[in-house]
C-alpha cells in the first residue's frame, strides 16, 4: 500500500475492503477480527 493511500484511508476516504484491511493487519502483525453484535 502507498503512503497516499494510506493517508486517504486515515482520512475517512474510501471504505477499505476485507483484503485491505487483512494486509493492514499483517503488516501491524495484528490480527483482524470482524465481528456482528445486536444493536441493542
């Protein structure tokens, strides 16, 4: 990833995919958990 993509995304720019952030996480070495919880 770019350092202006990266600045887009740190700027609310565009909504990342899956993908991006999956390779975000790696390159943190963090891992990626997508998770659905009730709105109440």
């Amino acid at each position: 990833m770019t350092q202006p993509a990266l600045s887009r995304l740190e700027s609310g720019g565009p909504t990342p995919t899956i993908g991006v952030l999956e390779r975000l996480a790696h390159a943190l070495d963090a891992k990626l958990k997508v998770e659905f919880t009730d709105a109440a």
